[in-house]
C-alpha cells in the first residue's frame, strides 16, 4: 500500500528523516509512534504530497484513496449530517449528474455506480458514526455553526471515516474524544476494511486498534510486527543484544589492541601485531541502542498540611448564566485523593472541574474548602494564560523576581523545558512543551490540589509515562478528567461518573464502565434493545451490584499487584537504562555485577506477579461473568 525508500527530509537543516525506509502492507492496521517534534505528521503531509522529500521517494499504491483529517469541519449552515455525507465526492457528484443527466444510459450507469457504492445506506452509515463519536440525533441535525471547535473535529473525523479511504492517516485521532469515543473508535479501527496508518499516544489504542508499529527514532523508520507493547517488549530485547554484541565487539578490541601495544616493537612479534591491527580495522561494533531522552516531571508538594476534608459538596449545583448544568452533588475529597472523572462530553466534566477550582460560583447548595487550600487547575483553555510574545524565562520572572537568572533556568529545567527551549518565544513551542511549562506554572507554589483536564493531549508515551510518575509522587490530592486509560489506571483509585445531570461516584474500575457501556441499550453505535422487562433489568443491576460487592477484595488485589508491576517495570527500565551507559563499564566492576543479579531479581518478580495477576483476573473476570 505505502512505500517509503531511502526518504530524507530537512526543515530548517535539522534532518527529520534521513535515508528513512519502510513499507506499510496493504490492510494493516499501524500505529505511528515517536517522540514529539520528530517529524511524525511532516510524513504524513509527504505521504499526501503537501510537501516534496529532499531525496527518496514516497510511493502510495496506484489508485489508491488518501484520506486524513486536515483540519475542522468549517462552521457552516449545513447540517452535521450532510457535512460527513458530503466527505464521500463520488457519492456526491453522482447525485449532483443525476439530477441534471438527460441521456437514459448515463442514468442508468450512474444508478448502477451508487448501487454498487451502497449510496442507499449512505445517511445510515453516516449517522451511525456520528452516533458513535457521540451526536445524538438532534446534533446530527444541527448547523455545523453551532459546534465548538472540539465538535467540528469530531465532524472532519466522521467525514474521513465514512468516505473510506483506501489508506486512512489518522493523527491523534482521540484527543477530542471522550473514553466512550475512544472505545467506539477502536472497535471501529480494529473492523476498518483498507489499511491505518495512525498518529497515536495512546497505549490502549495502539494495544487493541492495531496489528502492527512503525517506530521513527533517530530519523529512521523501522516496522514491527504486533500490537504497541510487543513492539515495546520486542525493541527492548533489540535494544539488549545490539548493546550485548557492542560491548562484546568492544572487549575483543580492547584485547587486540593491548596486545598491539605491547607487541608492537618486538620483531618477533610484529607479523602477529599487525595482523591484529587489520582485525581490529575489520571489526565494526554495532552502534549503542538507546531511549531517546524524556524530561521527567516535577511538581512541588503541597506546601502547607490540608484540613480533612478538603472540600465537602452538599447539594451542590452548577452552570452558567441562569442554566444548570449540574445539581444534587453531594460528597468529598479527601487530601489523598486520587480521583478520575469520566462520562460522556457534554455532561458536566469540566464544569465541575471549574466549580472546585473556584472559577464558577455554586448556584444552590453548599460548597465548603479548607482555609489554606489551593488547587492548579489544568486545562486546554488554560493555555490562553501563557503569554505568546514572551519566553519561558520571562514568565519565570513573575514567579522568582529576586532569584538569579540561573535559578530560574533550573526551574524550567525541572518542567522539562531545555536550554534552548527556554529563550523560545511560547507561541514556537510545541504543544507537549506549551503543556509542561503549563503545568509548571500553575504548580509553582506547591498547592494542595491538582485538577487536570485532559493533560496528555499533546504528550508523547515516554511523556505521559513521565507524568504518571511524577502524579504518583505528588501527595496532594488529584482529579483527572481524561480518555487516557493508561492514565487513569495508573494514578487514580476512585471514579466519579458524570451522568443524569449530576456528579457520583462509580463502584467499579474502568473495565467495569466499559462493560456497563457495551451493555446498556443505547450505547454508542449500539442498537436493539435487550428484550428485559424493567424489572429484570433491575434485579440484574442489583445482582451486578451484589458481586462486585463480594469481588471487591479480589479486585482491590489485583490493582495491587499492577501497582506493584508498574514499581517493578520502572526499577527494571532504571537498571536497564544504566546498565545502556558506557560510563558504567568503566567503574567499578561489582557495581556492574550488582545490576546485572538487581536486573535478574526484578525480573523474576515480574514473572512471578504476571502470572499471579493472570490468575486473579482470570477468576475475576469469570465470577462476574457467571
């Protein structure tokens, strides 16, 4: 379907792509991953001829349909509905010829040619992606017009998927999507008949949606076989041998050339030391293999000690102007809180994220803090709080005005921000590096309370994993709103579910929603009804409760032992990263033995923990299955 020979590609002199190769079969289901900035959607504007290579070529399969979401569906008149059925060009240029075709053959061929497009069941098809990417009926209807830009993205993304390209390009296909978008887009993804090549951050997707990775890291492009964490299991071990043969390669060069040195003006010896030289000319040792670097995250621990509860809500409600938007909140947050809010977009997520940030006022009830409470509130509209015309450096001035220049830069430093990145004006930053200067800023003074809306949007996997370490050592308490389930699974223990004009709480884990999303009548996508009288529906509710009631120790088990796999994992990709350094061989030699027995002993508790959470889940998921 695609193929990429010997691509070079500069901007600005920095080479993205150098003599980069790979080809993409046709009907492959790839994810695209690399670290931001590193020229992952310039490929795609080369793949649709926007923008010329400097050498090599970009080769798409005769024919072949190209389709991708430049950009939002444009604030129209017309319907959303007709906006996504009028993604499909040939379906509308034949509609267009028919109404004005006089010739009876031509007709007929053009009635054939819809026919044979399945043009009947155009308006169907494309409503049931627009209900699946959650437009209701009465949106569906609506004027474009009336969408935010978040909603006109969803249209532009409805628009490609119901055209059907032969070879869709998706980029960060998610970020405007909420989980029950994001579950309906990978069932979509996993069943799409043409081939994906897609953008994603996003380790559930690539993990279900997708077959295969292409991986860009150092200007090459290489192809793996398999879902993302094969890829990631399959790269590390890549990773472990190429640095094994290097360091082997190294050690019969060193040997040789010990002998050479020593040899070398001995006449006895000469023939057998330059004999050595030659070998030692032949021999190339493989180049290291290793991560490209990822800035950490670092957020200042709550400065002050936080009153129990926090905050107390008791019949709270919330909106804008003279609309309710949420009522009947009743409940707390506790200062080691770690809470993820979901539900479906519209329903009230960040309008509650904005009442406990103090930027909406209750309409009714009673909302109570703790006197030295203070909360960093992160959110995308947040961004219009940086300055554009001004550099990290000098938003640092504000907050350190009698500090030396050099420890403003450390602080920079620690959001992740490079030297150079700090004298670039903000509106040149990417958006992963807008995001972490962000989120530096509002964290400055060590508040009491994270909230933070959808922060992994434009953070690449090795930086949302580094914010999951970093919101696991924070010891405030945390709210997340966000479709990143890696996220959620990882840094949150409770769910709160915004749902029927209210906010409460979700007495099961994510896996649980999803199922409870799947089989409810009018899940997305979804159709036909379940066939149970009230009744049954309600015995069934309350015998589902019953369980999860009675698993609920087995559970709380087995989110230990991922916790403790997650521990694990990072100790091990610490070892590993160390035992990748050079400098290590050059120290002491127990040093380098010590990691060696530290890396065996994590991993054989890794085994032992895999297996056991096998398991548990498996018993798991059987006793609610029953």
């Amino acid at each position: 379907m695609l193929s990429i020979n010997n691509l070079t590609y500069r901007i600005q002199g920095r080479p993205l792509f150098e003599e980069a190769s790979v080809t993409l079969p046709t009907g492959s289901k790839t994810g695209f991953v690399g670290k931001n900035g590193s020229g992952k959607t310039t490929l795609f504007h080369l793949i649709q001829g926007h923008i010329a290579p400097d050498a090599g070529s970009v080769e798409v399969q005769k024919k072949a349909r190209i389709g991708g979401v430049a950009q939002e569906a444009p604030a129209t008149q017309d319907s959303v509905l007709d906006m996504v059925l009028s993604a499909d060009k040939e379906r509308t240029a034949l509609l267009e010829e028919a109404e004005m075709a006089t010739d009876g053959n031509r007709i007929a061929e053009i009635h054939m040619r819809l026919a044979d497009i399945d043009a009947h069941t155009a308006e169907a098809r494309a409503s049931t992606i627009l209900k699946g990417l959650g437009f209701e009926q009465d949106r569906q209807m609506a004027p474009c017009s009336t969408l935010s830009g978040g909603w006109r993205m969803r249209v532009a993304l409805a628009g490609v998927l119901f055209s059907q390209p032969d070879l869709l390009l998706l980029d960060e296909p998610t970020n405007y999507l909420d989980i029950e978008g994001t579950l309906w887009l990978e069932k979509y993804l996993a069943t799409y008949p043409y081939t994906v090549f897609m953008i994603s951050h996003d380790r559930d997707l690539l993990n279900k949606a997708v077959d295969s990775i292409i991986h860009l890291e150092h200007g090459k492009l290489t192809y793996y076989k398999g879902a993302y964490d094969v890829f990631e299991a399959t790269r590390r071990m890549q990773m472990e041998l190429a640095n094994k043969s290097r360091e082997k390669t190294l050690d019969q060069i060193a040997h040789m050339q010990k002998f050479v040195d020593r040899f070398k003006a001995k006449a006895s010896k000469a023939k057998q030391a330059q004999s050595r030289m030659k070998r030692i000319e032949k021999l190339r040792p493989p180049e290291a293999m290793y991560d490209e670097y990822s800035s950490p995250f670092r957020f200042e621990q709550p400065k002050d000690e936080q009153a129990m509860p926090m905050i107390t809500l008791e019949n709270v409600a919330a909106g804008y102007g003279d609309t309710k938007i949420l009522s009947r909140i009743t409940n707390r947050i506790d200062p080691d809180d770690r809470i993820a809010l979901i539900g479906v977009n519209g329903n009230g997520k960040s309008t509650f994220a904005k009442l406990l940030a103090g930027d909406l006022k209750p309409m009714a009830g009673e909302l109570r803090r703790g006197k030295k409470l203070e909360v960093a509130y992160f959110a995308q509209h947040q961004m219009d709080k940086l300055r554009p015309e001004q550099t990290p450096l000098e938003h640092m001035v504000d907050l350190m005005p009698r500090d030396m220049e050099s420890k403003r830069r450390s602080r920079l430093a620690q959001m992740g921000l490079s030297r150079s990145r700090m004298d670039t004006l903000v509106k040149n930053l990417s958006g992963g590096e807008r995001a972490r200067l962000l989120l530096g800023l509002i964290t400055f003074g060590g508040p009491g309370m994270l909230i933070l809306d959808e922060p992994t949007n434009h953070l690449d996997i090795d930086s949302r994993d580094a914010l999951v370490h970093a919101l696991n050592d924070y010891n405030g308490a945390v709210l997340i709103i966000s479709h990143d389930r890696h996220l959620v699974e990882t840094t949150c223990d409770t769910i709160w579910i915004a749902t029927d004009g209210t906010i409460k709480e979700f007495d099961d884990d994510l896996d649980g929603y999803q199922r409870m999303l799947t089989s409810s009548n009018g899940a997305r996508g979804g159709g036909g009804t379940s066939g149970l009288s009230k009744e049954d529906r309600k015995r069934e509710k309350q015998e589902a409760a019953q369980r999860r009631q009675e698993l609920a120790p087995l559970r709380k088990s087995i989110k230990q032992i991922e916790d403790d796999l997650a521990r694990l994992k990072r100790k091990r990709q610490a070892i590993e990263r160390e035992l990748g350094d050079p400098a290590t061989y050059a120290g002491d030699q127990q040093r380098t033995i010590a990691l060696g027995v530290d890396k065996a002993k994590v991993e054989a508790e890794i085994a032992a923990g895999e297996e056991k959470w096998l398991e548990m889940s498996t018993e798991y998921e059987e006793a609610m299955s029953a």
